[in-house]
C-alpha cells in the first residue's frame, strides 16, 4: 500500500481481448516503461492474448521479453551499424531498416538476419524515401525480408498516406506482401484490407491497447503524514509559506515514480494556449496543482514532489484522509514507475 497502480483485472482484460479482436493480426507494442505496467508483465499478457510477434522500442529491451515471450520480436528502432548485439540471441529477433547503406552492412554483420523495411512517413523520423526503394532492394541479398513498415503521425488523412504506401509498395520490387502499420483505427484498417486483399496488414499498437480503458486502472498513493498548518507557516525544503490554514498531506508518489514530469504539451489552439499561459502564471506564483485528487479535486504541490513522496497542501474545511488511506492520482501511464501492481 504504497503508490501503486490498480487494475481491475477482469475489466482489463476483457478490453485487450476485445480490441485483439477489432484488431486482426494485431502487434501488441511493449516498449519503455511498459506503459506502467512493465515490460515483462506486458509481454505476458501478449502470450495470453495469443500474439506471434511483439514489438519493442530498443535493442536494450530484447532479452527480457525474450525470455517472457515465445513469438519472435520486432525492434521498432532502426537497426544502426554501431549497435553492437553481440551476445543477443537473434533467432527470433526482426530488425527494422530504414537507410540504403544499413540494408548492406546489416547483410554484412548478420547474414541472415529477419528484416523488416521501413518508408519514411510523414511522420519523418525513421525510414527510407519511396525513391530509394529500389536501392534498398538491390542490397536485400542475404537477409531475410519480413515485410515493409509504416508509422503514421496522429493527426492529418492517415488513411490516404498508408492506402499511398500500399500503393507504393506494390508499385515496388519489394518482395513483400506484409504490411506493419501504426495509429489506423480499425474501420481505417478493415478498409485497407479490403481495397488490398493480397496485403497482409498488421496494427502495431501501444497506448489503445493496454491503457484504452482507463477505467481499469487507477492509481492510488498512501497518505504517509498530515499535519495541521496556518497560513504563511514556512514548510518543506524551500520554506515556502502555505496559501492559508489546513492541512499538509505527505503522500507516497515523488519523482522516482514520474509525480511531477509533465510532457512538454501540443495544444496549440488559442484556448488550449491561454490555460497553458495561465498556468504558467501560477506556477510563476510557486503554485504547481499535483496529480493526486482528494475529495474531487487535484491539489496543490506545497513545493516540487521528493524523491518518494510529495506534499500537499488542502485548505481548512476540507475533509482530511487519514495515514494509512489512500487518494487517487491521475498520472501519464508512459512516465509513471509504481511501487507495485494490484491485481484486483
Ligand atoms: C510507439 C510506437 C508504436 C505504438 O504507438 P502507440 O501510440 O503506443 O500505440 C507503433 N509504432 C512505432 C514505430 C512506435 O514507435
């Protein structure tokens, strides 16, 4: 009972089955923190969902879930000539490539190592441009093709830009006819399909499937201490004086468990600007609203949360947890460590 993550394991479990259905020839993606969850935990339920292949973010991340899962593992991360995998058991390991001149040294490093081509979306991360196709395939020999990869940006006709790849794809002399795609939802996945039934198409997805029924999962952290404050009472590492009278709440949840990191936000609308701008302005003022919700509402950060804990403050004639209770906190899943899972 500490700063843990809850989930309701039936309600959860029935989503992933659910959206393995929605989604045929689905990818489970298990990367990074493991949404949460773990990277083995995931990798787990992967297997009782029944997946072939996996994917992951890193190299760094293979042996684990190598051990965990029996399928074969797709690195999402493009191969790199100066990745060093000695001592990595690359049997069951899919590399993805994305420039010409790493299609002939990874021949050269790995003979007969399983790949997987990635184009160049409009995301413009990773991949090769539809004009050096050709190229990439010139240098194919010795390595075993496993199919041609796309990963779509959130926002814009995804579905025009994968139907444009499919296209190209076929245009190409790319012997493949398996298709790894990202972020379609499924309607935009069955049309694919049907407008290319020689196309075996294949979701990769992360986010809608572990954490796309967020009411599976809630986060709760311990309240560890409270004490009675009055207003302008210096407290914490900074001495900063409380807003008024109530209570200082000292909840498990600090850094170590990504309480406080913030993605740096996209809204770029004028409204979405204006909250941004006023939040700016509190945090300004040395007021920073926590994740953590005690009686409906999310709470001030008395100062920037510890290593292990945070502190809180609630204004008098709020009702007051005791130590031992526990509070909610909504948190970004994909930066959040927990102390432990509950199985519920
Ligand atoms: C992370 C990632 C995904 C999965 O993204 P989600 O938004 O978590 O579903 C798919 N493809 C690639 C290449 C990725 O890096």
């Amino acid at each position: 009972m500490t700063y843990d993550l809850h989930i309701d394991t039936g309600r959860w479990r029935a989503h992933l089955a659910s959206t393995a259905a929605r989604y045929p020839g689905l990818v489970p993606v298990i990367k990074g923190n493991g949404y949460g969850f773990g990277r083995e935990v995931l990798a787990a339920e992967a297997a009782r969902l029944g997946a072939d292949l996996i994917a992951v973010g890193t190299y760094g991340e293979v042996p684990a879930v190598l051990e965990t899962f029996a399928g074969e593992v797709l690195v999402l991360t493009p191969w790199r000539p100066f990745y060093d995998l000695a001592g990595l058991d690359l049997e069951r390991v899919i590399h993805t490539v994305g420039r010409v001149d790493d299609v002939a040294a990874l021949a050269a490093a790995h003979p007969g190592a399983r790949v997987v081509l990635e184009g160049e979306t409009s995301m413009s991360r990773h991949g090769l441009d539809r004009h050096e196709l050709a190229a990439a395939v010139g240098h194919l020999d010795g390595l075993s093709l496993e199919g041609f990869s796309i990963h779509l940006p959130l926002v814009g006709d995804r579905a025009a830009e994968a139907e444009r790849w499919a296209a190209a794809l076929a245009a190409s002399r790319v012997e493949t006819t398996r298709l790894f795609v990202s972020h379609l939802d499924a309607g935009q996945l069955r049309a694919l399909q049907a407008a290319r039934p020689g196309l075996e198409v294949r979701p990769r997805i992360g986010t809608a499937l572990w954490l796309g029924d967020t009411d599976a999962l809630e986060v709760r952290a311990t309240v560890l201490d409270v004490h009675t404050v009055a207003k302008g009472e210096a407290v914490g590492y900074r001495q900063r004086p409380v807003p008024g009278d109530g209570h200082l709440l000292i909840v498990s949840g600090g850094t170590a468990h990504g309480v406080g990191l913030e993605a740096p936000s996209a809204d770029a609308s004028p409204t979405g600007r204006a909250k941004i701008l006023a939040r700016g302005g509190l945090q300004a003022a040395g007021r920073v609203r926590s994740p953590f919700r005690i009686d409906g509402r999310q709470r001030w950060f008395v100062e920037p949360p510890h290593m292990q804990v945070s502190m809180l403050f609630i204004p008098a004639g709020t009702p007051v947890p005791a130590v031992g209770q526990t509070v909610t906190a909504a948190v970004r899943f994909t930066t959040a460590t927990f102390d432990a899972l509950r199985w519920d």
